[in-house]
C-alpha cells in the first residue's frame, strides 16, 4: 500500500470535517404542496447504510407503502431528491417537464472518470449533438440488416457451437458471461465495424477487458452510494481502495477505445464505411478522446443491457416449463408456416411473428429491467403532479424495478412472471412507456430499442428450439441481484445445457 503518512493525516482530516458537517446539522423538514409531512425513504442515515447492500428491494418495499409511489430522500451532503415508481411523474420529468430534468452536475461528476462526454453523461447541445447524429443511424434499414446478419454469425459460428460442445462435455457454463460477450462482439461489430471476438474459440478471450469495463461500471456506480457524497473525491484524490482500482479499469477501457478510434482514424482515408462511428468520425471537430466517449458509452448501452434482460429471461424461464412449452410451440408454427428447419435463420418478418416470445422477454424485463433506476437532476423549483414540492439542484429517479412491483400500476398479481398479460387477441400489445419506462421515456428514449429484440429474440429462439438448461444455483436460490449501472447477477448464472431431440 503506498499510503504516506501525510496521505493518511490529510484522509482523517477531511473525513472528520465532513462528519461534522454533516451528522451534526439539523435536519430538514419539508412539506408537499399539500403540506403533507414528506415520507422519509432514507431520511435517517443508519436505514439507509443498513439497507445498502438491497438497496432494490428495500426501496421498493418503502415506495409501494407510500400513498403516490413517491418518497422525498435526504441525505448528508445537502443530497436531496424524490424517488417515484408513479407513471404520472415519469411522464412529467421525461417528457412533459423535459427541459427541467436534465442529467444534471451530480451524475455528470459520479460518471465522468468512466464516460467522459458519451451519450449518456451529457445534457445540452452535446447530447443533442450525438442524439441526432446516432438516430440517422439507427433508423437505417442497412443498420437492421446488418444487426440481423451479425446475430446470425455469432449465433452460427460461435454461441450454438459452445453450447453444443458444453451439452458434450457436461461442462457447466455462465450464461450471464456468454451473453456479455455476445453483446459485446455485436455492438463493436454493428457500431464501430471492429470484431473483438470474445465469444471466439472456447469463450474466453479479451477476458481481461471485459472484467476491467465490468469492475469500471461497478464501481463507478458505486459512487451513488456514499453515505458522504464527497467521499469518493478524497478516495479519487489520495487514490485509495475503490476508486484506485476503478482507476487502473478505466485505464484498461480507454487503451481499447483509443486503440479502435487509431485504428479508424487511420483507415479513414481509404474506407467509407457507414457504420455508427465513421458518422462521427466524419465530423472533423470531433476530438480523439471525444470519440473514445461515444465508444464507451455504445459499449456500455449494447453490452449490459440485453445480457442482462436475457440472464434473468432464462433463470425465470427455469420454473416455468409451462412458458417454455408455449414459446416452443409458437416456434414450431412459425417455422411449419414458413417451411423452415431448426437452426435455419429467422428472417426480420418471422421474429416479429413471435409475440408471445416478445411478451415473455418484456415480462422478464418488467420484473428485472437491465437498467432499474435512472437518475435526473431537478433544474428549477417544481410541483409534481402528486404535489410533491422538489427544489432546484435535488436528484430525481424514477424507479422501473419497484414500478414492476407495484399493484397500482400491474395489479394483485405484479410479482407474477405472466407474459399472458401482455397479449391482446394473440398480438404483444404495447405499454405506455410511462408505466413501463424499461426503455425510457420522451425525447431521451432508448436509440436501441428494436436493435436490442432483435437480437433478444433471435438468441432466445435459436438457443431454446435446440436446448434445455438446468439452472445450478445453490438450494434452488434466486440469484442475487448486483447494481451495477446495470441489473447484472453476482456470480453469473452457472447452467447445465442439454440437447433437445430434435425430431427429422
Ligand atoms: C434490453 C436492452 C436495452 C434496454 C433495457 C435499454 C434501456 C435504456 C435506457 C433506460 C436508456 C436511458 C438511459 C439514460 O437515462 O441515460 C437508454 C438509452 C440509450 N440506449 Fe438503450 N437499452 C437497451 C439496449 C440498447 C442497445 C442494444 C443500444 C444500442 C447501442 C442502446 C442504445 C441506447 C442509447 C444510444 C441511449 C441514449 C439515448 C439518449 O440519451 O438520448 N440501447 N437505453
């Protein structure tokens, strides 16, 4: 440990000012428009250390004993904010009020070491920017034909082999890691056309980048949770413990970002591709490290996002053979009406036949969305429509993990996994996407939408028609869930895959 002295001395220093500042200030006491008394979700710093580490299920359980699904949180630090799981405010915060809730200072500090100016860490000209720019792309019929084509491959030539060979040998495998590497390959393949081939040979290469963005995204998450928001700069500052480590991961991220934006830039002169980066690069006044951002950012949307949807998709599916046999059947009249074989590729026209499919993987994403609380900063003073007041500068998150949890908006049955619910005379009917804001909501909606059931429901059809998967999870546990910037699992999900008969 290469603590001095003088590192050591100036830590407790800064800590003890912070501790007085903080605990020994009186607290608040704010009031609604209606002059409510507001409802505490953390309001004493010892509930919220307690609850930390279950930080999804402890929130939802105090939200949904909150009359509008809302909680006011205070926190040292002059950290204040709402929490709401009502689709009334989300709607307001990210479309009617939009200009009002911005990401904002706070997130924009927490996630700069990791994202930079990407997508996702911006608000202004420079997300309006890269918004426009990335949409021409993704609404592009080259775009879908490429995504269609690349799934395909990583299917064919990499996922299906591993597992069949996994089937063989009896190996357990971590279905949770092959999905991550399966995103991956895909986004850089779609995004940046660069194939970094991490479900290559037997699944385990560029092991070292993928932990390393993992661990980044982890910690850098992380930062949300100090009971003293500061506390992350001095640790930053003395480069101790979490953000030393956080530190040496972002390190390893940017070395592969900077290495596919040299590479590109390089071959600028001779190739024209129309890939979602050569849109960027194309504009001269943007910046090496500027790009490296984009690449990060498109890394982290196309990367956790379906790995995680479909991880807890095929852990539910494990207790339900009743949803599994249904999703088979529509399969087979998919493929009878179609006069397809197993393994022959779907076509964009017969993934978009697969409704209870579709209905089965949002399902899963209601109960388990890969991204479950999202976070905006409140410009300027506000009522929202349940009256709550929230000031200028406090925090405002919607929660889309307790909002699949909440009988007020999805009924007695809410923690039931029931795809059933989303079809309407044999078609997925769509949700509002205020009640559902898996996706997000309003002018900052998710750019990857289709791209992402695309590739969702090719997977899950082609890995479901030829195997079985027996989840290993000790005493028949749910996984455990781990907040990440991502609902990812701690410790992965570990299977035992078999072959089904297939029937000539
Ligand atoms: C199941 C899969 C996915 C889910 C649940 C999902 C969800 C979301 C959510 C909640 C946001 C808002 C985040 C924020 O506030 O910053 C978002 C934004 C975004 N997503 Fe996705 N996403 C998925 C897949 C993808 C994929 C595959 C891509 C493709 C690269 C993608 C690209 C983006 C982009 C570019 C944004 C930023 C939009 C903006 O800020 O204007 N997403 N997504």
């Amino acid at each position: 440990m290469e603590l001095t002295s003088f590192q050591a001395i100036l830590f407790i220093f800064l800590l003890s000012i912070y501790l007085y500042i903080f605990f020994l200030r009186p607290k608040s006491k704010k009031t609604t428009a209606h002059g409510f008394r507001i409802y505490p979700l953390v309001g004493t710093l010892p509930d919220f250390l307690r609850n930390r580490h279950r930080f999804l299920d402890w929130s939802t359980g105090v939200l949904s004993g909150c009359p509008t699904n809302t909680a006011v949180f205070h926190r040292p630090g002059k950290v204040h904010g709402v929490i709401t799981a009502n689709p009334q405010i989300v709607e307001h915060m990210l479309k009617s009020n939009f200009e009002n809730y911005p990401k904002g200072p706070r997130f924009r500090i927490l996630l700069t070491d990791f994202l930079g100016k990407g997508i996702f860490n911006t608000d202004g000209e420079l997300w309006r920017i890269q918004r426009k720019t990335a949409s021409y792309e993704f609404n592009t019929k080259s775009l879908r034909n490429f995504v269609m084509e690349n799934v395909y491959v990583e299917l064919q030539t990499r996922l299906i082999p591993i597992l069949e060979s996994a089937a063989r040998t009896d190996r357990v495998l971590d279905v949770q890691d092959i999905l991550e590497r399966f995103a991956f390959d895909n986004i850089c393949k779609v995004a940046f056309n660069v194939d970094p081939g991490c479900l290559g040979g037997d699944g385990t290469a560029g092991a070292e980048f993928m932990q390393a963005f993992e661990d980044a995204a982890t910690l850098s998450s992380g930062r949300f949770m100090y009971a003293l928001p500061s506390l992350f700069a001095i640790k930053k500052f003395l480069n101790l413990g979490s953000e030393k480590k956080l530190r040496k991961y972002i390190a390893t991220v940017h070395e592969f970002a900077d290495k596919i934006i040299r590479t590109r830039l390089e071959e600028k002169a001779e190739k024209k591709d129309e890939d979602l980066l050569s849109r960027f690069i194309a504009n001269s006044e943007n910046s090496a490290e500027f790009l490296r951002d984009i690449v990060i950012s498109f890394i982290l949307a196309g990367r956790d996002t379906t790995s995680s949807a479909l991880s807890w998709f095929f852990w539910l599916l494990s207790s339900r053979p009743d949803v599994e046999e249904r999703i088979l059947k529509e399969l087979e009249n998919i493929r009878r009406q179609n006069g397809k074989s197993i393994g022959e590729i779907y076509s964009f026209d017969e993934l978009r036949e697969m409704h209870y499919l579709h209905a089965a993987i949002s399902e899963a994403m209601r109960l388990y969305p890969p991204v479950p609380v999202d976070t905006k900063a409140c410009k300027e003073n506000d009522i929202l429509p349940d009256g709550t007041v929230i000031g200028k500068d406090w925090f405002i998150s919607y929660h889309t993990f307790a909002m699949g949890r909440m009988e007020s908006i999805w009924g007695e049955d809410c923690c039931e996994f029931k795809p059933e619910r989303w079809i309407e005379n044999g078609i997925c009917k769509q949700e509002s996407p205020f009640k559902y804001p898996v996706f997000h909501a309003g002018p900052r909606m998710c750019l990857g939408k289709d791209m992402a059931y695309i590739q969702m429901k090719s997977i899950a059809a082609s890995v479901l028609e030829r195997f079985g998967m027996d989840v290993l999870l000790e005493n028949g546990n749910p996984p455990e869930p781990l907040l990440s910037l991502t609902l990812r699992m701690k410790g992965g999900l570990p299977v035992r895959v078999k072959e089904r008969i297939i029937w000539a």
